[in-house]
C-alpha cells in the first residue's frame, strides 16, 4: 500500500465534507446534503445557483437528480 492508495479516501471525505457544508449554508436539510455531498454526478455549482436565484432546496434538488438509466429506458 503505497501513500497515494491511502490518501484517495480522505480527499474524498474531505470534498464530500465540503461540498456538504456549502449545502448546509445555502439552507439544504441535513439528511439531504450528506447525500448530495456524497452523489459525484450531482452538479454542487447548479444546485447552490438555483437556491440562490429562489428556489427551495428540496425542488433545486429534484430539479438537477441524476436520471437513472431505468429512467431513460435503456
């Protein structure tokens, strides 16, 4: 195990903590923005501009979800 190999889990809890915590700023609920912190395909700079402009957090979050592909019908 080389130092690279143990330092990849920590960057990655330290930008989930970060992008939760500018989530938890911009008024998202707790429960939400541990998830959405954690979920790489969800777009932090969209959600926060959408708050930002008015949006409650909980519909700029359904607005921007990622589409599973059973959604897209492949």
């Amino acid at each position: 195990m080389g130092p690279t190999t143990k330092r990849e889990p920590a960057r990655s809890h330290d930008v989930a903590g970060w992008r939760q915590g500018l989530l938890l700023r911009a008024g998202f609920d707790p429960h939400l923005a541990a998830g959405l912190a954690l979920d790489a395909r969800v777009d932090l700079h969209a959600l926060l501009q959408l708050v930002d402009r008015g949006c409650p957090p909980l519909l700029a979050a359904r607005v921007l979800a990622p589409l599973d592909r059973d959604q897209l019908g492949t």
